[in-house]
C-alpha cells in the first residue's frame, strides 16, 4: 500500500529555516573568504562591502522563499526552462560578484573582463549539462505519464522499471503500488460480478423450483381436487419438506453474507474435540444408514480440548460429513478422524472411499454456490445449496486455520481442516 512507502518527501508546509540557514552560511563563508583576500591586499574588508553582500543574500533568500511559497515556478512550461532559470541566476549572481569585488580591487577593468568571458563559457557549459539533466528527469516524467493513460484505459497490470533512490523514482514506487492497488480491487470487483450473477442464477433455479412445487400442491388441496387422505398428507409432508430447504437455504445465505463482510461472532472456548464429532455423527447416522453407508469416528490418543467456536466447527464438520455421505456409493465408508497436526493445531479429516473428484475440479470445490457433481444436485434427496463448502471454508478461516481436498482413484477423497488447540494460536 502506498502508506507504507517511506517517502523522501516532506509534505510539511514551505519552511524558510533551510533558506535563511543557507543564506547565512554562504554569508559567513564568503566574509571569511574577503577576509583572507584582502588582509594581503588592502589589510582591512570594506565595511560597506559586507554591507551589501549581506542585503544581497537576505534579498535572494526572501526571493525564493517567495516563488517556492506562491507556487510561481510550476507556472513555467518545462524541467528544461526551470533549470535554465537556475542556471542563468546562478550565473549573474557569480558575475555580479565577480565585478564587484574586481572593482574593489583591480584598478584595471580588464581582469573583470576575462572573469565575465570565463563565467560566460562556465555557464553554457552548465546550461548544456543542465539539458541532458533536465531531460533525463523528463524521459522518466514521461514514462510515468504513459504508464498513468494505460491504466486510465483499465490496463491495471502496468508497472514502471525503478531506477535511482531520488523522488522522481519514489514517484513511481508510489505508481507501481498504486497499480497494484487498482488491479486487486478490479479483481475483488470481477470476483463480486461473478458471484452476483452465480447468486442471481442460483435464486431463479433453486429457488425457484421448491416455490413452484409447494404452490402447485397448495393450489390442489385449496381448490378439493385431491380428495384422498393419503395423498393429502403425502402433499403436506412434502411442502413441510421443500419449506425446511428453503429455510436451510436462507441460513447458508445469511452466513455467507456475514462471512463476506467479516461479521462472524466466534464464542471461542476450550472444547471436547471428541464430543463434537460423536454429536455431528450421532445427527447424521440415520442418513448414513438409509443410503447404506458406514460412519466410523477416531481421535487421536492425546488430544483433549481445541480452542474453538463449538456451533462454528461443529457446522463445519456436519458440512463436510453431509457432502460425503451425499456423494458416496452405497457400501462405502465415511469415517472422521482427529490427529495432531503441530504444537498449536489438530488435523481434522473426513476420508469417503470410492469417490475421486477430478484434479481440475479440486479448486473450486470451496467457491460458493459450486456443485461437483451437478447430474445429482437437483433430487429431491441430494439437493444443496451450493455453500456448505464455502461456509466451511469461511469458519475454518475465521479460527486460524486451513481447510484443503485431496482425491485419488485408489483411496477416494479426503476433506481435511486444521484448527487450534490453545489460546494463544488463535489470537
């Protein structure tokens, strides 16, 4: 971020110290500098000499505190006139001197001459320097100004070379983070467009299917065409079905809202690991059974407590045992295992055999509103939201911790999480 640059450059208001500070140095060098001159010379320094090479100094010295203050010289059209203007001021103020004392002491005129004809050759040689100084401080200026047009055609991928320590090249540091700054934010803002329209399609099918049902059968038993008992309880029982997914689907909605902007309230105490996943397997033992599946649970000797959010890990477990007891053949296992990950974490694992998700498909597999397997997302028993990943994803997260998926064709899939177990690994 760009407050985090060390800047060479002071924002402070137009200080006239440094001037004043300057001005009287060069005042003082230069009395000492008459001094040894003409004590050979003369054996005194004109009073009235000193007089007007101190006027002098307090002039210029309030003269350019004057133009940097008003700002006037950001009026001039280039870096080259500027240095120009420094150089032929630099110049006429050495000449002026230099006629000065030549007339105090030379009686003859010629040796000012030959001075003012030196300080002519010795300010177009700086002027010629001052040119190729001026434009290489413009060849970089120029560069930044181009880099600054791509990126306000969106080219946010732009970066400028950094060369030197000096501000110009502080200004591009400067350039580049913001750069980057811009590209992330353009990132999040196509990552946010995407999601909105994953959500919008998710609402106008998922959504809208359960809603279509229940008015179709509520519409039946208004209106007496279904007479039979049993298939007006059958009706009943599958309405009172499709309303608890739509409120399941509202939650998982809710959370994600409150994961996406950061508001999740963790209640983080020390926890019965073990208790935590015999309660998830205990809620979820009667679907494992009904699909033919075997639910199997271990911990590993030696770990007690983890510092956790209990409903937070616990959602997190039922998610991710739910999604293996859904895509798991019947006749295979799902079995929950804890272990020591290192000194501050525990591993969790929820290892399903006989399902191998694709490598290209592993990525994506905690993005929200994402289906592995979409042929099975639309019955009536295997139906989801698309954000039980997601959500576990955002609590596993919120604690400290990982969360990653790992398949093979010969020993299936493997969710796996870490979280910690003590305090100081989570603060």
């Amino acid at each position: 971020m760009l407050s985090s640059l060390s800047s060479p450059i002071s924002h402070n208001r137009p200080n006239p110290l440094p001037i004043l500070l300057g001005s009287l140095l060069a005042l003082v060098g230069g009395i000492v500098l008459l001094t040894r001159l003409f004590l050979p010379i003369r054996g005194d320094v004109p009073p009235a000499l000193i007089m007007l090479m101190a006027t002098i100094s307090v002039l210029m010295a309030i003269t350019s505190f004057v133009m940097y203050k008003s700002g006037s010289l950001q009026y001039l059209k280039s870096l080259r006139l500027l240095m120009l203007l420094m150089i032929v001021v630099i110049v006429s103020v050495m000449i002026f001197y230099l006629w000065l004392l030549s007339t105090v002491l030379f009686a003859n005129s010629i040796y000012f001459s030959f001075m003012v004809i030196a300080m002519f050759f010795a300010g177009m040689s700086a002027i010629s320097f001052g040119y190729y100084v001026s434009q290489a401080m413009t060849r970089r200026l120029f560069a930044l100004a181009d880099a600054a047009g791509k990126v306000a055609q969106g080219d946010f991928s732009t970066r400028l070379e950094i060369r030197g320590n000096d501000e110009i090249a502080y200004l591009a540091q400067s350039f580049n983070s913001m750069a980057a700054d811009l590209q992330e934010i353009e990132t999040q803002k196509q990552q946010l467009e995407q999601t909105r329209r994953d959500l919008v399609a998710w609402v106008s099918h998922d959504l809208r299917t359960p809603l279509t049902s229940m008015r179709v059968m509520l519409e039946a038993l208004a209106d007496g065409v279904i007479t039979d008992e049993e298939t007006q309880q059958r009706y009943v029982q599958t309405t009172l079905k499709e309303i608890q997914h739509l409120s399941h689907m509202i939650t998982d909605l809710f959370e994600m809202a409150k994961l996406d902007v950061g508001h999740i309230d963790l209640d983080l105490h020390p926890t019965p690991i073990a208790d935590l996943i015999s309660d998830t397997m205990g809620s979820l033992m009667a679907k494992a059974q009904h699909k033919g599946l075997k639910l199997e649970g271990s911990v590993e000797d030696g770990i007690d407590l983890v510092y956790v959010a209990p409903d937070k890990i616990q959602r997190v477990l039922k998610n991710l045992i739910d999604n293996a007891i859904k895509y798991t053949p019947s006749g295979e296992t799902v079995s929950i295992s804890a272990r020591h990950c290192d000194e501050t974490s525990v591993r969790v694992d929820i290892h399903n055999t006989g399902v191998h998700i694709p490598p290209e498909i592993l990525p994506n597999l905690f993005d929200s509103f994402y289906r592995g397997e979409k042929s099975r997302a639309n019955t009536d028993d295997e139906r989801g939201t698309g954000l039980g990943l997601a959500i576990a994803r955002g609590f596993v997260q919120a604690h400290g911790g990982t969360i990653w998926a790992e398949s093979t064709p010969e020993l299936g899939t493997v969710f796996s999480f870490t979280i910690p177990n003590r305090e100081s690994a989570s603060s």
